[in-house]
C-alpha cells in the first residue's frame, strides 16, 4: 500500500549507493545471494527464538534486497538477476513465517492461514504479471523492469513491518499473523478482481490500455 511512496523518497538514495557500489566492482547476483543467506539466518534465527538476531538479519536481508536493483541497472539488468531476486524474495517471505510457527506453538495455525494467503496472492499477483508482460510485448511499450507486478494492501513495507512486529512482540505472534493474514487475503482479493477486469480490456493498436497505464503507477517488485 505504501510501496510507491517509499520507492520515490529512497530511490535517489539507494540509486546512487547501487552506482557506487557497481562502480567498485559489486555485482548484482553477489547481493542478492547475500541477502538470501541473510534471510535463511533471519528464519532460523526465528525458529530458534533468537528474536533480536532475527530482526537484525531480517533487516540486513531487506538492505541487500533494497540494492540489488539499483546495482544491476548500473550495471545492466538481466532476466536471470530479475527471476532470482523474485524467487528469493518468496522464500525468504515464507521461510521467515515458518521460523515463527516453530518458534510460537500457539501461532502455528494462524502461521499456516497466512502462508496460504500468500499462496493465493503470490498466484494471482505472477499469473497477471505474465499477462501482463505479453500484453506490453505486444503493445510494443519498452520497460527496463524484469518483471511487472501489481501492487495491493499487503506490499513489502507492510510485510517489513509485520516481520518487525513478530520479532519485537512474539507473545503476540498468533494475533499479528492472523491479521497479516487477513491484510493479504485482501489484496488476493484486489488482485482477482483486479486483474479479471484489467485483462478483460482491449489492447488497442497504438499502445497498452488505459487501466494498464493506470496500474502501472503501482507496480512494484516481488511482494507477498
């Protein structure tokens, strides 16, 4: 929901750290593998019940996941970095609720409720990107993006947020994971609905359709 608004104030920042940094040789793929080791800590750390190790690995892993873009558009975006970064960033999502689940007994079924919601809306939310995608190709409209992904209620500051929440406040676990979960069942709904209509659209010759250029304002990259 706030993804947009973060994206625009932290983009300049985090755009010329990306350049710095592939400027001194970093590559893209070496930050979004560290990120992902830091991740997996994040959710064993969690498991373990290591909740200030859990919060500090889970915000390093949110840092790297910040730059790995900005470093491969120095250097030169690839399908290959783009599909990594997604695939990472979904088991990271998941992983750290399981890491909870085990570590908070009385949160598991609330744990399983929202890794199913996930389920549902990471589903709609890649179905309609590909939709998405084929209709830009044949629209002719360029995008530097690897992959085109809509926005919804639940996007990846508020599932920072909820990660923060479950480290600070784990005897609250079960009650946070069941309204995280009812937060994305929500914007699986949104995504639904939302993208039945958007794919019912014509694509007229002279470019993309008038709802794909209004959503388009929301894209964001590899959320829940």
């Amino acid at each position: 929901m706030f993804d947009v608004r973060i994206r625009q104030a932290l983009t300049p920042a985090l755009d010329a750290a990306g350049r710095n940094l592939a400027a001194s040789g970093v590559r893209p793929g070496m930050l979004t593998g560290a990120g992902w080791l830091l991740g997996v800590g994040a959710g064993v750390a969690a498991g373990l019940a290591w909740w200030p190790a859990a919060l500090g690995l889970w915000l390093a892993n949110r840092l790297f996941d910040g730059l790995d873009g900005p470093v491969a558009r120095a250097r030169g975006t690839t399908d290959v970095g783009g599909f990594l970064d997604v695939v990472a960033d979904f088991t990271i999502y998941a992983g750290f609720v399981v890491g909870v689940a085990v570590a908070v007994p009385q949160a598991r079924v609330a744990c399983l409720v929202l890794l199913s919601t996930y389920y549902v809306s990471g589903t709609a939310l890649l179905a309609q990107a590909s939709l998405l995608e084929r209709r830009r190709q044949a629209a002719s409209r360029p995008d530097e993006r690897a992959l085109r992904l809509v926005g919804g209620l639940a996007e990846g500051t508020e599932t920072i947020v909820v990660y923060v929440l479950f480290c600070l406040f784990h005897a609250s676990a079960t009650g946070i994971a069941w309204t995280f979960a009812g937060v994305v069942a929500v914007t699986a709904l949104q995504r639904v609905v939302g993208g039945v209509r958007l794919l019912r659209a014509p694509v007229p010759l002279d470019g993309a359709p008038s709802d794909i250029r209004s959503w388009a304002a929301g894209t964001v990259e590899g959320r829940p």
